[in-house]
C-alpha cells in the first residue's frame, strides 16, 4: 500500500504545506575579510540574498562561497598626498571617466571602487589615461589595469535586498562599519503566507 505524505496538489504547489510553516530564515555568517573577499575597510549599508550568478565573461555559474563584487585597478604607490580616501571621488586626467573609493590597498596595488549615477559608467582605460587623481584628497597614482569583479554583477537574479541604516529620503545613509577579526551574522527571515 503506497500513502501520500505530500502536498495534494504536488510537492511544490503550496510551501506553506510542504515545509509545515509559514517562514523561513536564511543565515550567513562571514569572519573577517573571507579570504579578501568582504573589505572591512570600509563600511556597509546593503545585505541582499542572490541567485544564479555568472562569472565574469562566461556563461558559467559562480560557485565560490564569497566574492568580490568591485572594480578595482592596479595603481602603483601615490606620487602625491597621502592615500585615496574611503568614499571620495577620483577621475582619469581627461575626467572622462571617475569612481568612488571604497578601499586603497597599499600593500597589494590596488583601488577598489564602485561606479554610479553620480560619476557615470564609463570604465577606466589606461591605454587614453593611464593617471588618476582624488578629487578631494589630491591623491594621484598611475594604474596599469582595471579588473573586473569576482562575478558579472549584472548576472543572476535579486531575491530579497535590505537597504540598513537607511535615514529617509533624501538623507544619507550611515553604513555599519566592521573590523578585521569581526563575525558578522546575518539572518533574513521571509514569510510564505
């Protein structure tokens, strides 16, 4: 004799009956930097839950437990200034192309950072302009490559996105600031019915 211990009308027709409850949660934690795949340079306003990422340049699926999502280009050490800083705008030497810093990696050459609105999209190109300069800090280096992220960032699909710290409209955000040795928990519950 065969019994039925699912769902009337198939497995996947109701969660709420299949999984016996009306929620489920997600959790990660990451430690630290995860293998310099999460800068704690600098702070953080979004945590979000992803699906069906690519790598970059291929049709292939992401399949690391951590990634980069950020540009960052290959500069030498700065010729004046001190270091870019946290958040400031830099620009190629024609400004046709611009960027904010997220992290200015001394040690390993690098300048990470994230494009938007506000400094456009067009991508860095040493090949027309090999220098940039921080707009605030003054800051100016030479930079030999732009690499791209871990992932195609404008793969996959977004599932759930949380804007934290958020302060209204039109206000400014304050990020949640981390420290190297830092574990952050991150749980998301979602309701099914």
């Amino acid at each position: 004799m065969v019994y039925n211990i699912g769902c009337k009308n198939g497995l996947n027709s109701n969660p709420v009956e299949t999984l016996r409850a009306k929620s489920i949660m997600l959790q990660a934690d990451f430690a630290g930097d995860e293998f310099d795949t999460i800068l704690a340079q600098n702070d953080f306003n979004q945590t979000g839950v992803l699906r069906d990422l690519k790598r970059v340049g291929s049709d292939s699926d992401f399949i690391a437990n951590t990634g980069n999502a950020l540009k960052s280009l290959d500069v030498n050490a700065p010729s004046v200034g001190t270091l870019f800083t946290e958040d400031e705008i830099f620009k190629n030497g024609g400004e046709t192309a611009a960027g904010k810093v997220v992290y200015h990696d001394t040690i390993n050459g690098k300048l990470y950072y994230y494009q938007d609105e506000e400094t456009n999209f067009v991508p860095f190109d040493n090949t027309i302009d090999n220098t940039v300069t921080g707009v605030s800090s003054s800051t100016s280096a030479v930079f030999t490559a732009e690499n791209p992220p871990d992932f195609d960032t404008y793969s996959g699909d977004i599932l759930y996105i949380n804007n934290l710290n958020a302060l209204g409209s039109g206000s400014s955000t304050i990020g949640i600031t981390r420290e190297d040795t830092q574990t952050e928990d991150v749980r998301i519950v979602i309701q099914l019915g």
